[in-house]
C-alpha cells in the first residue's frame, strides 16, 4: 500500500453511511462514508482479506473520496481493476467485494429515506 493511499484504510467514527459484506473467500470488507449534501467526503475501509482486498478497497476509496453518490455509483470493478493494473487473475474477486461493498453503504443510505438522488444514463 503505498503511504499516501494509507490514510483511506481504517475505520471512521460516526460515519453517516456504513456497510459490511462478507465474501465468499471469508475475508469481511467494511466501508465508512461521510456522506455531505450528497457528496461522499470522507471514505474509510477496512478489510481482514489478503493484500489484494486491500489493495483493491483502497483504490475503490480512493476514486469514491469527493464523487456524487450517483458518481461513486458508476465506479465498476473492472475500473478498480485497470487502474491497479496488477491484480492477480485468481483474486479478481476482491475487487468484485470492494466495490459490492462500497454500493452497499450508499443503497442503505438511499433506503433510509435520508436522501434521494438522480443518476442520469
Ligand atoms: Fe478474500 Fe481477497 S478478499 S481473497
């Protein structure tokens, strides 16, 4: 992990939108969001998976930090995937867990009722 992208792993107190999954590997992914006037601001993750996981849920913070909700949305496992360029062919899952997890805190949030949102296309 290289030490900039450090400060997106971890876990957030009192984060407005939160999810846990666990994969089919076993390994559990956690994502925090800091949700502002339907901006994500803040994102923390945390996973007990292998160096892949981590890896890939950095980068999956890392391109949510600052989107739309409707923006981080749009981020793919495929684009996770090409961006990190080296994630193992066996371990493409990870990214599949990141990504699944991050959109899993978002639609709780949606499905609270908190707020409602426009995704164009
Ligand atoms: Fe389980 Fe990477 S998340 S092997």
């Amino acid at each position: 992990m290289i030490k900039k992208d450090a400060v997106f792993f971890g876990k957030m107190d009192k984060p407005t939108a939160q999810a846990r999954i666990q994969g089919p590997c076993g390994d559990s992914m956690e994502f925090f969001l800091k949700i502002v006037r339907n901006k994500v601001r803040q994102v923390r993750c945390f996973t007990s998976g292998c160096g892949a996981s981590k890896a890939c849920a950095v980068e999956t913070a890392r391109m949510a930090q600052g989107k739309s909700l409707a923006g981080a949305l749009l981020i793919s496992p495929g684009k996770v995937i090409r961006t990190l360029k080296n994630v193992p062919e066996d371990h493409l899952h990870c990214a599949i867990l990141s990504v699944s997890t991050l959109h899993r805190a978002i639609a709780l949030y949606l499905m609270s009722g908190k707020k409602k949102i426009k995704v164009r296309g």
